[in-house]
C-alpha cells in the first residue's frame, strides 16, 4: 500500500496530491510506456505472472503502525509508486490491508493505465463497501479452500468483484503458487504487490517474487511500527544463507526518500 491513501477525508488523497514537484508531475503515458516495456513479461498462459514488490518502509524497516497507516512516502515516491501501478497489469494487496487502510490501488499522481486490483482474503473478509470496489478495470478476490464460506462468494460477486477459491496452505491461508495460477489465469503478465507485511513476507518466503522497489523514508517509527518482514529464510545454521538480497541495484532519490530497486536474488 502506499502512503498516499487516506483512511479519513476521501479528498484527502486528492488534495495531497495537488503537492506533487511539477516535474514529477507532467510525466506522459509515453513515459510510463517506458517503463511498462522494460518489466519482464510472461509470455507463455503457462508461466506465472512478472512479480514486483513495491513498499515504503522506515529508516528502521517498518512500514505501518498495528492498526494504523503510517505517511511514509514523499509526494515524489507517491507519483513513482502510481507510475509502477501503471506499468503493471493488476496491484495485489491482503486482506489486512484492505482493512487497515481502505486503499484505491488506482493511478491518480500520473498519466498511465488503471491495473486490476487483487486481494488475498482466505475468508474473503472484505467489505462490500471497500474502496477497491470503487469502478475500475475488475477486482478478483481470492480465497483459500475451506476457509471460504458459499455466501462470501455470492455476497462480493454482488458487489461486483471477481472470486476464486484457490489451495489453502497447511495453516489456512491463501496458497500462493495457486494464487499466481488464478491471477495469470486473469489475463495478468505483471503484478505488483504492495504489502502488507505478511503478504511481503510470503512472497519473498516462497520465493516468488522477481524484483522489487523499496522507498526509504528518512524517517524512524520505533515500536510498536509493523516490521515490514518477519521470516523469509529457512532458519539456516549460516545466517547469511538464509538472507535475500537485490542485484543490478538502482539508487534515485524521490524527494526526502532514497528508492533502491533490483532483481530479487535468492
Ligand atoms: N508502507 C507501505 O508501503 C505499506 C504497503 C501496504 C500495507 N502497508 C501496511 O501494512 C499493514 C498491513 O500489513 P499486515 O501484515 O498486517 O497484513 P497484510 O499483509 O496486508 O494482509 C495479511 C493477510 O492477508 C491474508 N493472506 C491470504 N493469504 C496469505 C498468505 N499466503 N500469506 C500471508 N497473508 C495471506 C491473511 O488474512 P486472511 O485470513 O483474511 O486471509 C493475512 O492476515 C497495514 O497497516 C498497512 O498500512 C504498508
């Protein structure tokens, strides 16, 4: 999720956006083409979608408070995380998320394409009147088997979402490797998922995730901020065996903000 969403005012968003540098703000629907062609695509229906990992975190790691959104990313950082929405097919988010901070998962700060818009919901515990709801290309809600009850499905396909019921992992949350198969099956190539934590951390668990952005606000939360990872290695004895790290780095700054991007290396 990104920090320009807010959970209060709805023109809230609006007016902070009217804050953008100009030349963050002219950026042409031909620059985000520009971007769009450089992510690696899925060409065959059989491989699973292009991932992307795209979050603000803390100067300490953290990218939210336990029940509340924190304002980490620059106005600059804003229009850059709009511009990777817009060079992807859909934004995935979990549930939690949804919640928390009731994002759009639009593309407001620049030119570029409206992505579809995903959640991971193993319950599918998603409010009807949730902002991802909001009119635009299609929202696919996914649920894990046994978790997801018959009259959640009927109830968010009323409200206009797409559902699926994918495998559950052993602890009952949404198999990801099944979840990738729906959202290829969707008709998405590239997929850029925005947090939270959890889902953050299961993606670079499972190893799924291929590249990733990561703005870094000069800035602290201390506790009680949510980490924005918990375990993603296996618990080796070598404790840098179980480390993940970005190749073929990019530093920019975006205003105050420091973004490091790369390929995901495991
Ligand atoms: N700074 C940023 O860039 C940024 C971006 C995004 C979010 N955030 C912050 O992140 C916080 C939410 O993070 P969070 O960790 O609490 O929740 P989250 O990652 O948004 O959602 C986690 C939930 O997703 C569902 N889920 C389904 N399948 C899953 C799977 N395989 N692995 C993990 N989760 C799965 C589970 O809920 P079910 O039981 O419903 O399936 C799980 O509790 C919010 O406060 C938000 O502000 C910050």
């Amino acid at each position: 999720m990104l920090a320009d969403e807010s959970t209060d005012a709805r023109g809230g968003a609006r007016r902070r956006l009217r804050r953008v540098p100009k030349p963050f703000a002219g950026w042409t629907a031909r620059a985000i083409c520009a971007i769009r062609s450089t992510i690696p695509v899925a060409d065959e229906p059989h491989e699973l979608p292009h991932v992307t990992l795209h979050f603000a975190q803390s100067l300490d790691g953290r990218i939210a408070f336990p029940r509340a959104r924190a304002r980490l990313s620059s106005p600059e950082g804003i229009v850059l995380a709009h511009r990777a929405r817009a060079a992807n097919d859909a934004v995935l988010v979990g549930s939690r998320t949804v919640h928390v901070d009731d994002p759009r998962l639009t593309v407001r700060a620049c030119d570029g394409r409206q992505p579809r818009r995903i959640v991971l919901a193993s319950g599918l515990d998603v409010p009807a009147s949730a902002r991802v709801f909001e009119r635009g290309p299609g929202l696919l809600v996914i649920g894990a088997r046994g978790r997801a009850a018959p009259d959640a499905v009927a109830r968010l396909t009323a409200a206009g979402a797409q559902v699926r019921v994918v495998d559950a992992t052993p602890d009952g949350l949404v198999s990801l490797p099944a979840a990738l198969d729906a959202i290829r099956a969707w008709g998405v190539a590239r997929l850029l998922v925005e947090g939270g934590a959890r889902i953050l951390t299961a993606f670079l668990r499972e190893r799924l995730a291929a590249s990733a952005t990561v703005e870094i606000a000069p800035r602290w939360l201390g506790e009680p901020g949510l980490v924005a990872l918990g375990a993603i290695g296996a618990g080796a004895k070598d404790a840098s065996a179980s480390t993940v790290a970005l190749a073929e780095t990019h530093v920019d700054r975006a205003g105050e903000s420091v973004v490091v991007r790369g390929r995901v290396v495991y």
